[in-house]
C-alpha cells in the first residue's frame, strides 16, 4: 500500500509547532550589573577592566559602547561569558567618564535572538586629585612672532610638564614642508624639522579637537595652543625690539587697572604683589607685543575669569578657558523635538504634538539682530499654546538688550530683575551706589500669554544669567535645569601700551536681594541632576520641562 504524505496537514503542524516553540515577544536584554556602577565617584583609578552583565544570554557578536571620548580603551573588548561583557581599559585619577551601553544611533549590545539591549547609561568618578593637562609654556617660534627667519629649520615646543613620547599632533601648519618626523629630545621639549619660505604667515596648533597626539606622561592630552608666526621677507633686517621704557609703562598700566578698575579683585584674594614679582622679570625679557601679551595672559589666568581678556591688533587673547559641563544633546534635540527647523546658528524651533513650543535660543551675540527674528515669529505663533519651552542650555550670553527684547514679550509692566554696582576706588568700600536693572514690555514683539518653561544648566553665563533673573519675574515661568555658571562683569577696556589693550569687568553682578552672583550663579525653580550619558538617547532636563508644562496645562 503507497504512503501518502498530506503536505497541508504537515505545513499546520510545522506551524503550530514553531509558534508554540517561539517565546511570545522576545525581551530586550537589561544591565543587571556593571563595574563601575552608574554614580560611582570613588572608582580606583587602578581599575583595568570596565564589566557589564545583562540578564539573558548575548549574541557576542558586536557591541556598542556610545560617549567616553575621554576613556582609553587598553586591550581588546571580549565577552567573559555569554551575558557578561568586559572592556580594558586604562582611567586616570580625579577624572569624571560617562558613556552608555548602547544608544541611539548604535545599538550593537544585543540578545542571542537578536533584540538590542536597552540603553544604559553609566558615568562614574576616580578617586584622587585630577592629573593636569600639559601645557606649552614655550615655543619657537611662538605665537604672534613676525620676526621668524626663514633659515630657521626645526619648530621647538616645551611642555610643563614631562610627556608620553608614543605621539604628537601638529594640526595644520599649511605650506610648512615637514617631510622629517619630529623628536623628543627630552621628556618635556619636542622639535620637529621644517622647511619654511621667506615673507610668509603660518598657522598650526600643538594638538586640536580631532588630534590629541601630544599627551602628558599620565596619559592626559595637552591643551591645544595655536602658533601663528611670520617669516621675514628676503634681506629685511628684523623689527627693533620693544623698548625697556614701553615695557615698564606696560606693567604699571596693568597693575594700576587691576588696583583700581577691576571689580572683582578682592573676591579672588589673589596675592597681586607677589604675582607681580614672578611675571615682571619675564614681560622685561619679550621682546615683542605678542610676547608680551602671552606672559601678560599667564599672568591674569590666575583669575579664573572669563570676562577677562586681552586684544593685541584687535586680535583677542583669552586668559581662562572655562570647564562645563554641557546638560544637552545637541545632535539629539533634532531627533526629540518634532517639526524641528534649525533657522540659523542661533535659533531653532519646533512643536509637539499637544501643541507645546519649542524654542532654542543659542546666544545672545547673534550675527545679526535679523538672526532673532524667528524666535519673534516663534512666540507669535505659540502666544497661546499651552506651554512653550524656551531652551537656553547652550546659551552662554552676549547683548543683555537682546535679551531684554525677548523676556519683553512675556511681560506687562516694567520690572526690576537685578542690580549693579560699578568699581569706584574713591567711593567708600570701593564701588558706587547699587542701582536696580528693569526690563520693559516689548512694545514690538508679541504678547506671549503661553506658561513658559525655560531650559537651562552651567554654560548659561553673563547675560545670559540676566536673561535667567529676567524670565524668574515672569509670571507662570519655571526655571528648570542645572545652576548657571555665575560669571559676569560687564568688562571696559584700558590701553597697557602700543596695541595691547586689557579688558576687565567693571562691575558687580548683584541679584535683587543684593546677593553677589559671581561664582554662585543663577538657582533653577526646579533642578534636574544629570549626567552626560543620561543624554545618549534622551534628555531628561526636556523631557520634566513637557511634564511640568502639562501638568500646568491639565490643572
């Protein structure tokens, strides 16, 4: 008798069999466990292996680790076991490091059925003082020097401090033949053979944003210094150098504007006389403007202020670079905010779907006042939204008037928001009456009725801080965020010399209770503490903005 195969019947089975075989939705794989935890701020910094353990078994096939430019990785990532993943590495002390398991725009982590892994952030802290990135303390040539001859056939830069010999990065240096490789020819001088041309500028920088070559013997890249020298055209005899005389006036002219018109000088407590006596012997030795001007910022970054400033041939020279951390996405915002539009450098906008705005405002020094427009024609269209979200995150300040003219709009009545007092080594204690800051309705502008939920967190500074103490008198505005960086002074220039002319803040940031802001900042309604990795795939400081804003909304 023939066999008889009924293939329908089959086919059902084979189904039946697979859908029961076959979980009903496969979970995503969760961090269980790792090593440092998330909030860990007492990591040893000797720690070599960074461990990650999920809750099911793990494909091993790839892996995504998102964020940590600062992590060096010091071996090969390998899977310890089917669930736990492990990543060499090497930390410094002191040192803060975020990352996340997955994010995104990679989600590699995933489960043996192929599901990615839920997004993890993990940021932690070493324990120990902080090594300190190397500097360059000397150059040859150095920075604004113009006097460079052409036969000259190596670029030599000192460090402060002894450096790893596995690399460098000279970034740019367009037109400089360097067909040698450089050498170390002590732990803290690097030299690197050239050829250069006659009558020529060059620009390069010892380390840039892409390239950290140059690193401490620690491990810690070097600050990026910019060189920026001119050759010597064929024959020319080289510029006569500074006079003694000029020099002198030079440093007595600084001394006298930082005893007399530097509003915060007694809040550092720096010991003047003495720095003085260390700089002196050394601005005598330059023997020109640009010299000078780079021992004369030395000489100030003890201030730790970024309202102080030089301009050399209207050419600024920054004394103090500021170290904050950002509490935003900016390359995830796009992907947050629905009907996102980026207008131009400074202003974005867009709406969600229950009818909230978004605005984002990213300084207060636009290119022009015309690059403001659209957050005018934002605030008219969302005048009576239920709520807008006015995003100053990375706003770091600008013209306080700009500002006024866009927390006009939320106002009815002339208001008092903060007060000043300017330096006046005559009047008694040194500075003059106090007097109150107000900001006017803009009469221009669209009458905003919406609550308005203002974004903000520690690289809003100066007039941006105006702007916080401005949108804090507004009726129904919440200030949400991180405390702001607290630096402002309204800085006026006084000529040292030549062309080398010093900026220093001439007054005192005051709130309205009379409260000094420097170095305290503006306080949020409403605090959101974060860390870097929380913004791998979302943005928590928005995300209680949208939650405070509808809760209003549905009261």
């Amino acid at each position: 008798m023939r066999r008889q195969t009924h293939v329908g019947t089959l086919l059902l089975l084979l189904a039946l069999v697979c859908r029961a075989a076959a979980p009903a939705s496969a979970a995503p794989p969760k961090v269980i466990e790792a090593e440092p935890a998330n909030g860990d701020n007492n990591v040893d910094p000797e720690l070599k292996l960074i461990r990650i353990e999920f809750d099911q078994d793990m494909s091993g096939g790839g892996f995504s680790i998102c964020g940590g430019k600062n992590l060096k990785v010091a071996g090969k990532p390998r899977w310890a076991s089917k669930r736990v993943f492990e990543l060499p590495v090497e930390l410094a002390p002191g040192t803060k490091y975020s990352f996340s398991v997955n994010c995104a725009s990679a989600m590699n982590f995933k489960s043996a059925a192929g599901q990615p892994a839920t997004v993890h952030p993990i940021a932690f802290q070493t324990k120990g003082a902080p090594a300190k990135p190397p500097k360059v303390v000397k150059a040859d040539p150095d920075d604004g020097d113009e006097d460079v001859d052409a036969k000259l056939d190596r670029i030599r830069i000192e460090f402060d401090q002894n450096m790893s010999d596995s690399g460098y990065s000279i970034c740019g240096g367009q037109g400089i033949d360097f067909s040698e490789k450089g050498r170390w020819v002590s732990p803290r001088v690097f030299e690197v053979p050239v050829k250069l041309e006659a009558d020529k500028q060059y620009q390069l920088s010892v380390n840039c944003p892409s390239a950290q070559g140059f690193k401490s013997a620690a491990g810690v890249p070097a600050e990026v210094y910019p060189i920026t020298f001119k050759t010597l055209a064929a024959g020319a005899d080289p510029p006569r150098p500074l006079p003694v005389g000029l020099k002198r006036v030079a440093i007595n002219n600084l001394r006298k504007a930082i005893d007399q018109s530097y509003s915060y000088r007694d809040l550092h407590k720096i010991d003047w006389d003495a720095r003085f006596q260390e700089f002196t012997p050394r601005l005598m030795e330059a023997n020109n403007w640009a010299r000078f001007a780079r021992t004369t910022a030395e000489l100030l970054s003890v201030c730790q202020d970024p309202h102080v400033w030089l301009s050399l041939d209207d050419r600024a020279i920054g004394t103090f670079r500021r170290e904050a951390e950002s509490n935003f996405n900016a390359q995830q915002l796009p992907k947050l905010v629905p009907g996102w539009k980026l207008h131009n450098s400074t202003v974005a906008t867009g709406r969600f779907d229950d009818g909230i705005g978004y605005i984002l405002i990213a300084t207060w020094s636009p290119q022009g006042q015309a690059d403001l427009e659209p957050a005018f024609e934002a605030l008219k269209e969302f005048a009576d939204a239920p709520g807008i979200v006015l995003d100053v995150r990375a706003n770091s300040g600008g013209a306080e008037p700009l500002a006024q003219k866009i927390a006009g709009c939320f106002l009815r009545e002339k208001t008092a928001y903060a007060r000043s007092a300017y330096r006046h080594p005559s009047a008694p204690g040194g500075f003059g009456q106090q007097y109150e800051r107000t900001v006017e309705p803009n009469a221009e502008g669209p009458e905003v009725h919406a609550p308005v939920a203002v974004l903000m967190g520690n690289r809003c500074m100066s007039s941006c801080e105006s702007f916080l103490m401005m949108m804090d008198q507004v009726p129904g505005a919440t200030l949400i965020g991180e405390t702001s960086y607290g630096s402002s002074g309204n800085p006026k220039p006084h000529k040292l010399g030549g062309p080398l002319v010093v900026y220093l803040p001439s007054w005192q940031d005051l709130a309205l209770d009379g409260t000094l802001l420097e170095g305290k900042g503006v306080e949020p309604d409403v605090v959101v503490d974060t860390q870097p990795s929380d913004f791998a795939a979302t943005d928590p400081v928005l995300e209680q903005a949208l939650k405070h804003l509808r809760s209003q909304a549905g009261e």
